[in-house]
C-alpha cells in the first residue's frame, strides 16, 4: 500500500496525549477509507511492540491500545522506523499485529507519490 495520509509519531508513553492523537487520527482517516500509516519514529517506535500501548492512557481519551487494535482493523498500517528500531533492539517478532519496519525509502516513496502528513 501507498498511503495517502501518513501520520507521524515521535513519543511514546512519557507523552500518551500525543502517541494518542496519533492513533486517533490515524483512526479517523483509515475508517473514512483513505490508505493510512502511522510512522513512528524515535520513542515512538516503542508504540510498535506487543505490550507497550496496554497502559498508555491520557485521560479523557480512550486507552490507546483499543485505537491502536482500531486503526488496524480499519486497514491501517503500522510503521516502525527502521533506522529507529534497530537501536533500540526492536526487531519483527516484537512487533505488534499490523506493524512492520520500514526503510527511509518507504517513506520517501509514499511522499513522493503525495501522501499527506501530520506529525505529533
């Protein structure tokens, strides 16, 4: 898939409301049928592994872990910086269903053929 929003994701869980807003977002666009990947990046990239996102909660929105489980279901893709994960040790098993690493390239090439981004 080439996705036509593309959110991006710097944090993790030391700052739920925007690792949140992500999902949400993202949420939003891939249930109103537009091709959408979060691309997380630094901490962010955290939010790709099994168990991270079950207690990330910003109050008065829903706990992300349930808009994650959302947005894949919706059709939307997971984007684990590459050049981020490995780092930090994070390799495809420790991915979450629906998440997968990604190349610069990938990115570069789904901008280059106009997707929209967000960054939080």
């Amino acid at each position: 898939m080439t996705p036509t929003i593309v959110v991006n994701c710097t944090h993790g869980r030391e700052e739920a409301e925007r690792a949140t807003l992500s999902f949400v977002v993202g949420n939003v666009s891939a249930t109103a049928n537009q091709a959408t990947a979060v691309l997380l990046t630094c901490d962010g990239v955290w939010l790709s592994t099994k168990g991270y996102a079950d207690d990330v909660v910003q109050p008065g929105m829903p706990p992300l872990r349930d808009v994650l489980t959302s947005f894949v279901a919706a059709g939307g893709e997971i984007w684990a910086c590459g050049a981020c994960t490995g780092p930090r040790g994070i390799t495809e098993t420790d991915l979450v269903p629906g998440a997968r690493i990604v190349t610069a390239v990938m990115v570069v090439e789904a901008l280059t053929c106009g997707a929209r981004t967000l960054s939080f």
